[in-house]
C-alpha cells in the first residue's frame, strides 16, 4: 500500500537536499511534487489543496528546528501534516453500552463487508476477550447468508441462522432478542449492499438503525476506489449517523488516497483497515504509524505486534534451544521460518513494515513476493527427513528427484541450499554472541548495499 506515493513524496524531499533554510522559493518545487504525488494517489481535490497550504504555512514559518536540515524539517512537517489529515490517534470501538453491544455495518456490494464482519468478530474475540455473535440482514443477495455462517465457524463465533423468506427488519429484532437470551457481548449485523447508493436501500437500512438503536454503525468501503470512496462514505454518512469507517483490500491499492480523503470528507476517523483476505486480515488504523510508512519510514510498532500475535513461541522457543545447544539449523527448521514469516502477512507484507524501504530502488519491494518462498517450502517438501536434516546427502540422482517433485530446476535446488547455509552460519553466531553476533551475521543475508539494499541483492532467493 502506498507505493507510488511513497515513491513520489520521496523525490520530493531530495529537491530540498543541500538547500541551507527552508523558504517559499526553494520548496516550490517539492510542493509541487507533493501536490502531484496526491494528485496521482486519488486524493481528493479539496484535501490536497487544503494540505498543501498547511505545509506551506508550516514550511515557511517559525517551526523548523536548527538541529535538522531543510529536509529533513520538511519531512517532520509533512508527516505531522499526515497525521493531522487521518486523525491524530486511533479511534477504538466504542463498545461501553448494556450487552449487546449491536455494530451495525453498511456499505455497497463488493467492498467486502461480509468477510469484514468476520474479520471484526475475530478481532473483537482475541483481542478484546468479546463473545460475539454475527448475523445476516442481507436477503436480496443469493448465498450471502451461508457465506457468513462459513466464515462465522471459520472464526468460531456465534452464528444466527436468518432466512431470504424473512424481512431484514425482523432479522434484526429476532438476533437481537437471541443474542440477549445468550448473554453475548457484541452483536455484529451485516446489511445488504447496492451496486450504487439507491433510496430504497437507505431506507431499509435507516430504519434497521431506528429499531437496532447500535452504539457503532462502521461504513465499509474499498480502498482501490480512492477518492470515490470518500465520496460514497460521506453519502452514507448524510444519511445514518456514522461513527467510523473501515477500508478493505488496502493491500491492493498502491495510491492510498481513500485512507487520506475519507476522514477530512466524511469528518469520521478511520477505525480498521483490512490488508489481506485471511480472516485475521484487519488492523486497527493508526493514523502515525501510517503516516511513517507513507513517508518510508517504516511502521516497526506494527510489525513487532504482529509477530507478538503471530509467531508461535514454542516453536521459536524450541528453536532457540537447539540453537544454544550446538545441533545446528537443518532444513526442516528453515522451512518453519518461512511458514512463520507467511503466517505474518507475508515477505511483502513484512518489507512495508521495515524501516529504510523508502531507499530501495523504485519498485524493487514490489517485485519481491511469497511464490518464491512457496516455491522453496515446495522444494523442502520434496525431500525425505534424513535430507532435510543432513542435505550433506544430496547427491545428483537425489536432486533430480527432488526438483522434479516440487515442479522446480536444479539450480532453484542449489540457491536454497546457499540460503541455507547463509542462514545457519548466522545462527552459529546466534550461539555464541547473543544479539550483537547475530546483527553483524545479518550482513550474510544482505546485498552489497547494506541492510536497506538487500531486498533483491546478490544473496536474495530469486526463483
């Protein structure tokens, strides 16, 4: 998410390199870039101009520190800016009612709400320790009720069994009395979507706010319509009392503009943010931490908390101790770090995440994806156990049998065992140096550029 921009606020900053101070002649050029950047990233029209004047008034005045360069200064006020432009924190659902708590979700056909319920009811369950229970009100569109009892027992929440023959509007009083009967903390209503915004479809869904009276009534809109999303949401929003936003499929959209337009249009924050279509696929926004992803800088809050959540300890902690005890880092182990490294998103994934990405040559992050890592595991799986432990064994005839059962050529056989190798030697250091032995081992898996130049350098798997 955010490629382009990211790309192109970048070029930007580096027309204010070697200037003295920052003054309304020499940044011209970069708000130009800027503005462009915003432009090309679907931003709203009005949202850019208001933007741009705010950092020129910034830029110009009494705010830049004597201890930055001109570049950097305006690097501080354009993230402050973006910040200001998203909202200054996350804005976390407001569940403080008698139970059920009722969320009511709103949105066109196609954004994704369904799959948004059940990534919100999962999130709500292991994050907030909420029972939750999810319910269709979507009666027009065929198989929309049985798609949310599929990703309901998915997640393991409460699912309640509605019917196409049955009215929204007693959909909606029948779960509500269930979801009381059970004592259930959180009620999630999916609503039906229209292919545009019709009277007929605000009215159903004004009047099932009037009967469910939710404490949160979340507008669910695609990210990759950029600025039409602002639009529709501020259309929804005349209409119901909204009371946050959530974008969906963010990890498809390379502009960003619905996440930088839809707060000053709609005047409601942003609450979540779905980044991939896994269940587990949703984050709540944080205006700052993608403010410094924006501007390159990485969001290492993030990335630590989802290996926080998605790492399995006992297996890392069970790695660890055959690392300390001297029995070496065999294949079988290898295979396991990349499973890890799929179970946080994936290498793309975790590479907007890292700091420095913002260096890299434009695009190179982009070019790297997770085929190349599922191409490896395929080639790992290919082998029998006494290979995987000892790849000392690999003779020709066990290499051809290898690469032609993971579909793959002899030489993707060889650079995974010139990984391997870089890796174990790494954790060799790891055994005796602790931390510091491990950093310095890191330059083994790098490019010859350093940390931010070794996505895509000489030692990057390339399959």
């Amino acid at each position: 998410m955010f490629d382009s921009l990211t790309e192109r606020l970048s070029g930007a900053f580096r027309k204010l390199s070697g200037k003295a101070t920052l003054a309304e002649s020499n940044i011209q050029d970069a708000l130009r870039e800027v503005r462009r950047a915003l432009l090309e990233a679907d931003v709203a029209l009005s949202v850019v101009k208001e933007f741009v004047e705010k950092i020129t008034l910034r830029a110009v005045g009494q705010e830049v520190s004597s201890s930055l360069t001109p570049g950097q200064a305006f690097i501080k006020i354009v993230q402050a800016e973006l910040e200001a432009l998203m909202g200054t924190a996350n804005e976390e659902l407001n569940l403080k009612t008698t139970p059920p708590a009722v969320v009511l979700m709103a949105g066109l056909q196609g954004a994704g709400k369904t799959t948004t319920v059940a990534k919100l009811a999962s999130w709500l369950k292991k994050h907030s320790k909420k029972s939750v229970m999810v319910v269709s009100a979507d009666v027009y569109r065929p198989a929309a009720i049985k798609q949310l009892e599929v990703l309901a027992n998915e997640v393991e929440v409460d699912f309640y069994a509605s019917d196409i023959s049955q009215s929204p509007q007693a959909i909606a009083k029948s779960a509500l009395a269930e979801a009381k009967r059970k004592f259930v903390d959180v009620l999630i209503v999916d609503t039906a979507g229209r292919l545009a915004i019709d009277q007929e479809m605000m009215a159903e869904i004004k009047q099932l706010h009037t009967q469910l009276s939710p404490i949160e009534t979340l507008f669910v809109v695609d990210a990759m319509t950029g600025q039409d999303a602002a639009t529709t949401a501020k259309a929804f929003n005349d209409a119901l009392p909204l009371t946050g936003v959530v974008l969906t499929k963010a990890d498809g959209d390379a502009r960003g503009g619905a996440a930088l337009s839809v707060r000053q249009i709609t005047g409601k924050p942003i609450k979540f943010i779905g980044m991939g279509e896994g269940t587990d696929a949703l984050e709540p926004f944080y205006p700052d931490r993608i403010a410094t992803r924006i501007l390159g800088m990485g969001d290492m809050l993030s990335l630590i908390e989802e290996a926080e959540q998605k790492v399995d300890k006992k297996k890392a902690a069970r790695l660890a101790r055959k690392i300390q005890k001297g029995k070496g880092f065999d294949l079988e182990d290898f295979k396991e770090q990349l499973k890890q490294m799929q179970n946080m998103g994936g290498v793309a994934s975790i590479i907007d995440k890292m700091p420095g990405m913002g260096g890299l040559p434009a695009g190179a992050a982009s070019k790297v994806n997770d085929s190349q890592f599922l191409r490896m595991e395929a080639i790992i799986n290919s082998m029998t156990m006494r290979e995987r432990t000892n790849p000392l064994v690999l003779n020709g005839s066990r290499k051809r049998r290898i690469t032609q059962g993971s579909g793959t050529q002899i030489q993707d056989l060889n650079r995974l065992l010139k990984q391997h190798k870089q890796m174990q030697k790494m954790m060799k250091k790891m055994k005796g140096g602790g931390m510091a032995n491990m950093m310095r081992g890191l330059g083994g898996v790098q490019g010859p550029g350093g940390p931010s130049s070794g996505v895509g350098g000489s030692n990057f798997p390339r399959f």
